[in-house]
C-alpha cells in the first residue's frame, strides 16, 4: 500500500475520524463513532480540584483540552453552580471513554433523569466549535461539537456571582 502523497492525504490520514474535508467539490464526512460523548467540567471535577469522593476519571475519560464558554458561574459554598449566561467560564473538555461514567457523574452531581425538576444539577448537551482555532474547523472538524454540562437546577443568588468564570483563581482568592 503506498503512503500519501498529497498534503491533503496527510492532513486526511493524522485526522480523527469524525473530520469533514472538502476536497475540490465533494465534501467526505465520515460518522463519529457510535457512542462517542464529550464532557465540560467546571468546579469540583476539575483534574486540580476533584476530591476523592468524587468519581474516578482515570482510564475512563481522556481530558482533550481546557477551554473558554459563554455562562455564568456562581459560589455555593463547597461548589460552584454554572448557570447560561454571557461571561466567560473556564472549563475541562473531556472526552468519555467508559459510559458507566456519567452514570457514576449524575449520581455525585444530584442528577435524576427520571426527576429533573427534583434535581441539583441537569446533564444537558452544550453546543461548542470542534476546533478553537477557524482555519482548523474549516480543513478537518464538523462545526460544532455537543458536550455534556452540568447546569444548576434551582435558582441561584445574584450576589455569589464568580466574576473571573474560574472556580480554580476564585477558590485561591478565598484562602
């Protein structure tokens, strides 16, 4: 078998494979592999912040990358709350490997898909670009990307605001 030889081939060949290509007037958009589930984190789940109550990521979730989105995060004491919003929030994308994960998450995070209204938290899809970076989104990712997020479920107080959207610098500051 012989090996690319195009720079297209080997952008094709390193690229995952749920990439989207336009290649002169075709588009090839392979599937995502079945059951593939992103997660964003935010308070007590962060790699730096996660206690040992908390469930086990090791080998069951790959962290892809820190990223910036759009919501508001507020100080409930012990942890934070991530509410919609405009302002920046600091989060962890990571990329699920074990399903049974999420199960473990719900559990931790208050979350009963049979009673969300009686719920802590809600898991729900967040919608967030594939790639940070445009020139990469257009050459190899599908445009948009849904992540897991776990949304407070109640109402918050407008005075436990976190400015800074970082549930890491916020702690700091209270020591």
């Amino acid at each position: 078998m012989r090996g690319p030889t195009s720079t297209l081939e080997k952008a094709r060949e390193g690229s995952p494979p749920s990439f989207q290509m336009l290649v002169g007037k075709r588009v090839m958009t392979p599937r995502a592999p079945e059951g593939e589930s992103y997660l964003l984190v935010y308070g007590t789940l962060l790699a730096s912040e996660r206690p040992k109550d908390a469930p086990d990521f090791a080998g069951r979730a790959e962290l892809v990358e820190a990223r910036t989105i759009r919501g508001e995060l507020h100080d409930l004491g012990e942890y934070p709350a991530f509410t919609p919003g405009a302002s920046p929030v600091r989060v962890e994308l990571y990329r699920i490997r074990d399903p049974g994960l999420l199960d473990e998450i719900d559990r931790y995070e208050g979350f009963d898909a049979a009673d969300p209204s009686g719920s802590l938290y809600v898991r729900t899809p967040f919608p967030l670009p594939r790639y940070r970076n445009s020139l990469r989104q257009l050459l190899f990712g599908r445009p948009i990307l849904h992540a897991w997020i776990y949304s407070y479920a109640r109402a918050v107080p407008p005075d436990r605001r976190i400015p800074s959207g970082s549930w890491e610098r916020h702690r700091r500051s209270r020591r």
